[in-house]
C-alpha cells in the first residue's frame, strides 16, 4: 500500500481575459415579427394587471424559456431594473417540461422577475420598437445571418440603436412566452412557505393581506411558518406570492428493530483527549454503558412530557458514533472512540421543522470547537422538483458561514408507500448524504432515491445500515438492539469523516473528496439510478488514506481569488516517451447558494480541469481526461443541459475518471512532459460569492503494467520545486496524541 501524498506549492491565477464577441442569434435561429408582437401583447396584459394591484409595490413576470439556458443567454435587456441587470431582478427559477413543435418532451427553465412598472413599461416599448425593424426592414423575418451582417455595419434604422435592437432580437429568441405564474396545490397543515422578495417588506405585506406575523414565525425575510387558515389567505388574495411551500410537521421514518435485545455487560473505558463530534437528534438517555463519553443536552422545552421512545433513535446513533465497532466487529474501520456532544432537539415520531430549523444555527454557533456533525432525522415526504427543502437551505446556509459539515442520513421509506425519492435534508447539497446498503453491497430496501433538483447527484455515497435479516448492532437504553436504516448508515460515515479532520487534519473539502472518491473507485456503477451515490465507502480507514501499490493518490488544496488558479507543474512519470497512467481526480467545495434562486441553487460554479500540457497556437492548454472544453478559447458551443450532464456544471462536487480497458494504450507525453490541474470559477450573480471559497483536490494515478512508481513521482516533484508530504496514519495519530495532551505547569 502507498501512502497518500500531499503536494504544497505555488498555484497560478489569471483573471477572466475571455470577452463576449458580436451580440449575435444563435446558428440557424430565426425570430419572427409575429413571436415578438406576441410577447409585447402578453406583457402588456401583465402591465395592466399589476397597474390595478399595487400590493407589491411592482410587478412579477415569469418568463419561460425555450430550453435549459445558459446564464449568459437569459435576458440581456428585458426585464432589467434601471440600469441594473435583469439577472439582478430574478426571484425564483424552476424546471418545466412541455412538448415542442416536433412533439418531444423539452425540459425549459422558467425564470421569475421582480421589476417596477416603470421598467416594465421600458421593455414593452423595447418589444414594440423591435417588431417594427423586423417587419419593415427584414420582411418580418430575421435570422442569424442579417444578425451578422448587422454587426459587420448594415443597420439604418433610426427607431433603436444597434446594439438595443441586437439585444432585443436575441432575447425574444430565447424567450417563449411571459406569464404570472401562481400556486396551484392545496395545503391543508401548518407550513413553512416562501414568498417571492418584492418591494414591500413581508411582514408589511402579509399585514395589508390580514395576516398577522411576529419574527419568531420566520426562519429568513422570505421564509415564513404559517397556519392552513393564513395559506389560504394568501392563496385568495395573493397566489402570485408564494414561491414554495412545505409541510411544516415531518417525520422520523420508523426504522426496523427487533424485539429481541441483549443485556450483557459491556466495558468501556474512560474517555480522555478523543475528538468530539456533534449529534443532532431525538434525546439520549444517560443510563447506557457510554454515558460518560456522551455530554448531552436537552433542547426542546422542559415543558413538554417525553415519553421512552423518545430516547431510542438518538441513542442509537450516538452509541455507533462512540463505540460501533465494539458490537459490530465486521464494520470494525479502525477510527477508534469519539466522544459525543448530543443535542435532543425532537421527540420520536413527528417533529416540526420550523422549530428544528431554528434550534440547529443555535447549536452550532455556540459550539465552534465541533466541525462534524451527524444528523440522522429526516421526512418522510418527498423533495420538491424545483426547489430546495428550507431544513436543507438552512444548513446549506450554516455550512457556508461555520467550516462545519453534517453527515445526513439519506431518509427510509415505508414498508408499504408510493414514496421513492429521498426527503428533507438529505436534499442539502453540502452535507454529505449518506444511503444504506445490505452486507452484500446491494441497496436496502428501504432505500430512497434522488437526484434533487433534477439534477444533483444525491445521495453522495452509501454505506451498511442492515437490512433483512442481517442488521446493524446499536445500545439503546434498554440495552443491545438490532436495527436498520440510513440513520445507521450515516454514523459510521460520520466517524470517518471526524477521523479525516480531527486526527489526520485534513480540511472538510479534502476530507469530503477523499470519501466520495474512495466510494466511486475506478468503476462507478450509479450514474443514473441515484440510489447508492457515488459507491460504497471502505470499511477501513486506511483504504481511504491509503492507494494500492500501483496508484499514486495525491491531494491539493487551494482558494479561489481569481477567475482560475492553475498549474502547469505536475510531473507525472513517463516510460518510452508516453504516461502509463489511467487518472481520475475529485473535486468538492462548499459554496454559498440561495433557495429563492430555485432551481438554480448554487452561486458558485467551479469548473476542474485536469490532464497533460500540451501546446496549442502558441499557447499552453490541459488536455483534460473528460475532455472538457468549457471556457477554452475558440469556439466550444456546449449546451447548458449538456454542460450539466457531461460535466457537472453548477455541482459543488466534480469527479472525473478515465475508464480502464482491457488493452491499455500509455498517453503521449507532450513536449513540457508535465500534467495540469485548473479550475476556473463562474458566478451565478453579480456579488462574487466564489471569492476565498477553498477547494480540495483528490487526484489518483493508476499505472497500467502494475509497476509502482511513487517514488519516482516524489523525486520528480520535489525537483518542480513541490513540497511533498506523505501522510503516514501512525506519525498522524502520534501528532494528534501529543497535541491533545494537558500539561500541568507546577
């Protein structure tokens, strides 16, 4: 076995040198006269609509979109506030899919704007002016070509400077039709439902509509608790205003549990310097063998009764984060005890969202000294298609701001439900979401399913929660237990994950790499079932800190403060002038997002590229593995649902892998001899949310002929001019012993 290494040096940075070219239509795009007077008439409809109701101090117009668009090929011109963008007017945006004129089924985005009438009126008149040059001065008809010709100088119309009616042309084309788009489904229970941002202050607003709110029922400005009576309020009087809702009430899906259990005595000693990990769940009882490795706190009011079944699923949870491998010996990873700070903040069964919600930034921002955090509560509904859950957002939100992570349980279904998809919070794009699999590898049967958003790879990875008749040992307060599910699964992917950051020190983005790249080895299976993620984790932990003889495993790190950093220095060994490597490599960050974005959940975007330098009209390019052209140079015409399906664009996880054949072939060695490694950052809004986001890099190296060659890529390294470290577990664990220890001055 190798050790992984560890390579510190000096990374590139360049900014964004690329310029947009000519404001042109799409190839072989035409816009006609008629489909720009139609979207002048429906948007002056929606003029006199909003001229009538003042309510929002403005105007919401949704406009849908004849495909899945790129950010630069939304509205350029229409809908824009003053002089201000119109990106910077978007509230919300969501998927549809609708049938095209050739009767296939078209997924398109559908945009949400918030502008004055003042600029709604603008773009009307904009709309009006451009329909008269295409039907005096093009027949009624324009096409890419009159486009091109007009840039080169053929423009004589007085009724609209060029570039205006270039801009107007190009976002008509890509624009199928502008509506007010309202909340259709019935809400019987308690909510929390979020409002589009207008430009009357919400509480302000949901007074003038009858509804009375004080600040303990909102979770942010937008996100509000609300009873059925109030949701139908807003549904009568104002449909246009709700974005997303959400039952407010979820549910702890009941694990299986034998009756059986076992009362033997088990020893345990006393804890001293272990790490501690956070547990967010129903309550612990302090009777069990492990007490003392638990500080626990209750956390919901001391008013409320709690019954014994309220004790069992926290526990359990916290008795495999301290001590699993004790009663489990098959799942035995080699990570040792953590000690525990548990936090009861549900009873068993039912909770409320909204009030977990709450409870959980409380608990983290007086707890800093914790980084992991396991989190095995879960609903039993299902995600919304377009939009993210608010317990998901919300600690999407903390992970952004604290340097933490949480490790979800990915949710279980019912013996007997039509549920499938994965519930709240296992739709939180930085956790790591955990599903579970038998002892034989194969997903449990309970096991639900994502993508979120239509789109993310969740959950991330899967790991053994039992199933049938082989299931997992935990302590519950009445001793030994056997049960299965996700909320056991997620736990022993939570000790490895404190094992990377507490004693190997690893960052989270490193660690969460390591992970999901040790899950997805080099023959990934899941690509379209989203039921097991990435793979299946190692049991031990050091086969995630370890390669095989023949791979060399290396790391980087970095923070974004540039539109790239780069470098162009990795020298991979050669044999007979030719790389004998297969390569993959994992990327992970934890960007800021914004659930009233809907679909377009993510600000950041980071785009890894990674392979051999070679030379290309004089300049220095990554021939990457996956052969990624995004953002190169020269005309790469990617399609954004295609950047997303090929590349993962838009995903704050990238990994990328070359497969192995059966009759390897060495890559040509260029003329530097060297590899690459680039990631270029793009941001969704204007505020660059991207800027000091760190990145974590796993890269592996497999040699084809079996030959180990890691010492010969140390050497090369330490000669580029690398720091390399070798990350030896024992030296680690030596490190972090001593540094734990307390030292009394006499």
């Amino acid at each position: 076995m190798n050790n992984i290494l560890q390579l510190k040096g000096q990374f590139q940075k360049r900014k964004n040198t690329n310029r947009f070219g000519p404001i042109n239509l799409p190839k072989g795009m035409k816009v006609t006269a008629d489909h720009i007077n139609n979207l002048q008439k429906q948007l002056t409809d929606i003029f006199l609509r909003w001229q009538n109701d003042r309510l929002i101090g403005g105007a919401l117009v949704s406009v849908h979109y004849t495909c899945v668009v790129a950010k630069s090929n939304r509205l350029q011109l229409f809908l824009g506030e003053g002089s201000r963008h119109p990106n910077q007017s978007i509230r919300g945006a969501k998927f549809v899919e609708e049938y095209n004129s050739k009767n296939k089924l078209v997924k398109k985005h559908v945009f949400t704007y918030f502008l004055s009438l003042e600029s709604l009126q603008k773009t009307i008149d904009y709309l009006e002016k451009c329909g008269k040059i295409v039907q005096e001065i093009y027949g009624g008809e324009i096409s890419d070509k009159e486009t091109q010709k007009i840039n080169e100088g053929e423009y004589n119309s007085k009724l609209m400077v060029k570039s205006t009616f270039l801009k107007a042309v190009v976002d008509a084309s890509y624009v199928e039709s502008f509506q007010i788009d309202k909340a259709n489904d019935k809400v019987r229970e308690q909510s929390i439902v979020t409002i589009y941002k207008t430009g009357i202050e919400t509480t302000e607003l949901l007074r003038k509509l009858g509804i009375d709110m004080i600040n303990a029922n909102m979770i942010d400005d937008t996100t509000l608790r609300l009873e059925p009576r109030e949701i139908e309020i807003l549904r009568d009087k104002a449909p246009y205003l709700i974005a997303m809702s959400v039952r407010n009430f979820a549910e702890i899906t009941p694990e299986i549990s034998d009756e059986k259990r076992y009362n033997e005595k088990i020893d345990i000693p006393k804890p001293t310097n272990e790490p501690i990990v956070g547990v967010i769940d129903t309550q612990f009882d302090k009777s069990v063998y492990f007490n003392e490795w638990v500080e626990y706190e209750r956390c919901i009011d001391s008013n409320i009764d709690l019954e014994p079944e309220d004790f069992f699923h926290g526990t359990a949870v916290s008795s495999i984060i301290v001590d699993g491998p004790s009663f489990n010996p098959r799942l035995e990873d080699g990570c040792g005890r953590f000690r525990v700070k548990h936090f009861g903040v549900a009873k068993a069964g039912q909770f409320s969202s909204f009030a977990i919600l709450k409870m959980i930034r409380n608990i983290v921002a007086k707890n800093r000294d914790i980084k992991v955090w396991n989190l095995s509560l879960g609903s039993a509904m299902e995600v919304d298609d377009n939009f993210i859950s608010p317990e998901a957002a919300e600690l999407d939100r903390i992970q952004y701001e604290y340097d933490v992570i949480f490790i979800v349980a990915g949710t279980n279904k019912k013996k007997i439900s039509n549920v499938t998809r994965i519930g709240a919070p296992a739709d939180s794009l930085n956790s790591l979401v955990v599903n579970a699999v038998d002892f034989q590898g194969n997903p449990a049967s309970y096991s639900r399913k994502g993508p979120v958003l239509e789109f993310f790879y969740k959950p991330d990875v899967c790991y053994y929660g039992g199933d049938g008749s082989e299931k997992i040992v935990v302590c519950e307060p009445l001793g030994k237990a056997t049960v299965s599910g996700t909320s056991f699964a997620a736990p022993w992917i939570t000790r490895k994950m404190a094992y990377l950051i507490y004693v190997m020190k690893f960052s989270r983005e490193v660690a969460k790499a390591l992970i999901i790249d040790s899950a997805a080895g080099w023959n990934r299976q899941d690509n379209t079932t989203y039921i097991k993620g990435y793979g299946l984790v190692p049991k031990k932990i050091e086969d995630i800190l370890h390669s095989k003889d023949d791979e060399i495993r290396f790391i980087m790190t970095g923070t974004i403060d540039e539109y790239e950093v780069y470098t162009y220095n990795i020298p991979v060994p050669q044999d007979m002038n030719a790389h004998p490597f297969y390569a993959k490599a994992t990327l992970a960050y934890f960007p800021k997002s914004d659930r009233n974005q809907g679909v377009d959940y993510t600000n950041t975007e980071m785009d890894i590229h990674f392979g051999r330098i070679m030379e290309q009209k004089g300049k220095a390019v990554i021939k990457a593995i996956n052969y990624n052209k995004q953002a190169e140079e020269g005309l790469n015409l990617i399609y954004e649902e295609d950047a997303r399906k090929l590349y993962r664009k838009w995903d704050n996880v990238k990994h990328i892998c070359e497969a192995i054949k059966d009759r390897p072939r060495p890559r040509k060695a260029y003329q530097s001899g060297m590899w690459g490694l680039s990631i270029k950052t793009k941001e969704r809004l204007e505020t660059k949310n991207g800027r000091g986001l760190q990145f974590g890099v796993v890269v592996t190296l497999k040699e084809m002929n079996g030959v180990n060659r890691i010492d010969e890529f140390i050497r090369l390294c330490m000669l580029r001019g690398w720091v390399v470290n070798s990350i030896d577990i024992d030296n680690q664990i030596e490190v972090f012993t001593k540094a734990e220890e307390e030292i009394e001055f006499e």
